[in-house]
C-alpha cells in the first residue's frame, strides 16, 4: 500500500512538474511575440536606425515601450532635431522649415523639457545618446 501512496505521488509531482514547464514554455513564447511587437511598432513610430534596431533583436534584451523614452519627441520635434544636431540655429532652422523662429524656439523649449536638457547643448547630447535622428 506504502509503494502505490509513493508511486501516486511520484505520478502527481510529475504532472505538476510537467504543467510547470508548459506554462513556462507559454510565458517565453508571449514575451518573444510581444518583443517582436513592440520594436516593429518602436521601428514605425521612432526616429531610430535600422542597426539599433538589429542589435535590440539580436541582443536577447527584453523591451517593453510603455513610454516614449526612447522617442519622446513628435514627428516635428524630429525634423528640428536633425536641424539642432546639424548645428543650425533657431533662425536658420525656421528658414528651412518654413516656420516662425518664435515657433522653432516653442518646439526647441518641449524638447529640452521632455529630455530634462538645460539648455540646447544638453538636448543635442540627449539626441545624439538616443540616436533619436
């Protein structure tokens, strides 16, 4: 009787065991699918090259974006980042977007907020390390 009591026993650990590792098994595969997701969508929505794109894939890192740190900025604020990172100054970059400077001084200032930057040199650098353009 002992020996069928340890044999039941041994059976249920082993169904336990095996349901453990399914659900394993099943947390893993979502978290691959949701990676794949969430750096599709980082791809369209951020300003980010291609190659840190491939290096977030093929690094094992798992990333979930549920905020805009990567890209805070909007579209706009993109275009002007280019043109801050190039250098140009807020007249220079209203000439070219066809903007009032007053306008590219409002986008410039949300930036530096949204970047926690003290002035234009540090938003330059904030672009720069997040490879924002």
């Amino acid at each position: 009787m002992m020996e069928l009591v340890s044999s039941l026993a041994i059976i249920v650990i082993a169904i336990l065991v095996i349901m453990l590792i399914t659900m394993l098994i099943s947390y893993l595969i979502s978290k691959y699918i949701f990676m794949d997701n969430e750096l599709s969508k980082l791809k369209t929505e951020a300003c980010v090259k291609d190659e840190v794109i491939q290096n977030l894939m093929t690094s094992g890192h798992q990333i979930k974006i549920t905020s805009p740190m990567l890209n805070p900025f909007t579209k706009r604020e993109l275009e002007l980042a280019q043109y801050v990172t190039d250098g140009l100054t807020n007249k220079e970059i209203a000439e070219k977007l066809n903007l009032s400077p007053f306008t590219v001084n409002n986008h410039i200032d949300n930036m530096k907020e949204k970047s926690n930057s003290k002035n234009k040199a540090e938003l330059v650098s904030f672009i720069v390390k997040n490879e924002l353009c």
